[in-house]
C-alpha cells in the first residue's frame, strides 16, 4: 500500500524565502527595522515563558480591537494572517468546494486552497466590474479571496466593488488588507456591517515585526469566532503576543511615520525607473512591480551582486515582472545601481 497525500497535495512547491543576502528587497518587510518599544517587551515578556500563553491571544485581540474599532470578539489573532486565512479556509470551506479569486494575486492562496481540500479557481481581472463578479460567481465558491492593496501587483480595490461581492456572492469573503497601512483601506469599516466578512492584517508589514510571525482577522463575532475554533489554541507565541501588543499601544506613530517615508520612497524608486526608460504598475503598498522580459534572469543577477528582489513569470496579463520592497534611499541607490549594470534597456 503506498501512502497517498490529499489530491493536489505532493505536487505543491515547498515554499521558499530565498537566500540571505545583503540588501534584500524581496519581501515588504519594514526595512527600517522593528518599532522602538520592542527589546523593551522583549525583556518584558521573558519571565512568561515557564507557562503557556493565553489560548487566542486575548490581550492582543482586546488592542486589536480598539485599534480597529470593533469590539474584542470581533478580532481572531494567528501565527501570522497566513495562519488566519488558512484557518478562515478550513473553517468556511466545504471539502471539494471553490475558492475563487482574481489574479495575478497572493501565491499562498492556492497553496492554502489545496492543503485544505478545497479548489483554487482563479479569474481573470476584467476592468468591468458586473463581468468580473460574473465570472467570481461563476464557480460557486465557499470563499471569495481578495487583497487590497494587491501583492504583486499594489493596486487597491474601490470599496463600491468590495460591497458588491458581499452583496451578490453567497460566500465567506476574505478582504486581505496586509497592506492596509500604506493606503486608505476601508475593511474595518465594512466588518461593521457584514457577517460574511473577514478582513485579515499582519504585524508582518508596516508594524516590522516579520520575524514574530503575527496576524489577525476582523470580521463579525460568528465569523471570527468560528475561524478561531478552525485554528485552534496557542498559534501567538506568550512573547510575540506582548511584542505586537507593545508595538500596537506605543508605536503606532512610529509605524505610519514609517509606512509614510516608505510610500515616499516607493515613489521615489518608481521615478527613477521611470526615467531609465520602464514602467512601473501604481502602488498602494510599499512596493513596486515593475514588469520586465526574462525577470527571473534578472533577479538571478542581481541577487549575485548582494541584492534580493522577487521575481515572477508569466504574471497573468503582465508578464514577467520584478516586485521590489520600498526601504531606505541608500538600499534603493544600491539596487539601481547594480540594476544599470545588469539591465541595459
Ligand atoms: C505578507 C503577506 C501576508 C502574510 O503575512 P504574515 O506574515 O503571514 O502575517 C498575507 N497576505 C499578503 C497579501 C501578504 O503579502
């Protein structure tokens, strides 16, 4: 008897970060680094550890919610929002049934969709919206998953759009906000007045606290309580919970200063490629992708002069494309330095 994996699953790429290297920019972390308060509830925190943390997190959540304007059950807390979609999959998603989305989109979702049993059907974005709600009808899926601002691509959904999905699809729709700070996004707005969402957000991103690996979702009390009993107990670490909750009561100003100086240097890198001749996609993250023939090549070389970029194939009706993290003006000269010396356009 040979021992057989869920469908789809074996065939799936392990995920890989990439290689360390000297300026890395493939990734949308804050490359300034972590909020101040940190090493402080570091310290702080370390006298826990003997005992389990609480079971979901309750401290943080509480935070959450006032940083969100809801209320604490509204809030499900994960070992990153990786963790809390796949939850929010699991938990929502009928064995065999759809999760739709539009793409080119994040490539965790139908990695996420297939370890959950579930089929990730991707459509096509179409700039008429009643189509395009069509054709995310169309599978009849469980879940719904959108992004916005969208990694790879950093365009960001109009809210009127969003409505109309929770309004004419009968499924869980998962608004992926990871990259809510750099924008105006409305997700916590919409919670308010839908049980069939879930907006999700990370610690990852504008709050510099990658390496902690903690998320959250949003959504009604059913929604975000049923997410919580998918994921289970103790998925935020006791240290990592008092770390995001520190950085979350002190260091909000740190953090939107920061995703403000990172927006002024995603524009600033966007010029500078501009002049040399390319063209960048308009981003309301911090980053840009930049669409280029033989991308991969390209990060290739650029990754053996010290500098990380991702690169992508074939994006759907893109192409190939370059997606570079917005940091600091020194690590941008760097790039495009050694981007003049690989790419002559
Ligand atoms: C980075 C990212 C996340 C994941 O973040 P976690 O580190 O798991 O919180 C989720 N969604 C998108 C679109 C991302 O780019």
């Amino acid at each position: 008897m040979t021992l057989r994996a869920r469908d789809g699953v074996a065939e799936l790429p392990l995920y890989s970060g990439g290689d360390a290297c000297a300026v890395d920019l493939s990734d949308n972390t804050n490359l300034w680094g972590a909020p101040p308060g940190t090493s402080r509830a570091f310290a702080g925190a370390a006298a826990r550890v003997a005992r389990y943390p609480s079971a979901g997190a309750a401290e943080l959540c509480a935070e959450v919610a006032r940083y969100a304007g809801v209320t604490p059950p509204m809030v499900v807390a994960g070992c990153g929002s990786d963790d809390v979609i796949d939850s929010a999959f699991r938990a929502f998603g009928t064995p065999g049934s759809c999760v739709a989305y539009v793409e080119p989109t994040f490539s965790m979702v139908p990695v996420l969709a297939r370890t959950n049993g579930l089929r990730p059907v991707a459509v096509a974005h179409d700039d008429d919206a009643e189509r395009l709600l069509a054709s995310l009808r169309a599978s009849d899926p469980s879940i719904v998953y959108l992004c916005s601002p969208n990694n790879p691509t950093g365009s960001a959904l109009p809210r009127a759009f969003v409505e109309r999905v929770l309004e004419s699809i009968d499924a869980l729709v998962i608004l992926d906000e990871a990259y809510g700070e750099f924008t105006t996004s409305f997700g916590f707005e919409l919670v308010r007045t839908s049980d069939r969402l879930l907006v999700t957000r990370t610690f990852s991103k504008a709050f510099g606290l990658a390496g902690l690996r903690v998320g959250y979702g949003v959504g009604a009390a059913s929604v975000a309580g049923t997410v919580a009993r998918a994921r289970g107990p103790y998925k935020v670490g006791g240290v990592a919970e008092q770390v995001a909750l520190a950085a979350m009561r002190d260091d909000v100003s740190w953090m939107r200063e920061h995703a403000r100086l990172a927006i002024e240097e995603r524009e600033w890198l966007a010029a500078q490629l501009v002049n040399r001749g390319f063209e960048t996609m308009p981003s309301e993250a911090n980053f840009v992708l930049l669409p280029l023939a033989g991308a991969p090549g390209v990060a290739t070389a650029l990754r053996s002069c010290g500098i990380g970029v991702r690169a992508f194939s074939a994006l759907p009706g893109i192409g190939d494309a370059l997606r570079i993290t917005a940091g600091p003006r020194p690590m941008l000269e760097a790039l495009l330095s050694a981007f003049d010396k690989v790419v002559r356009p």
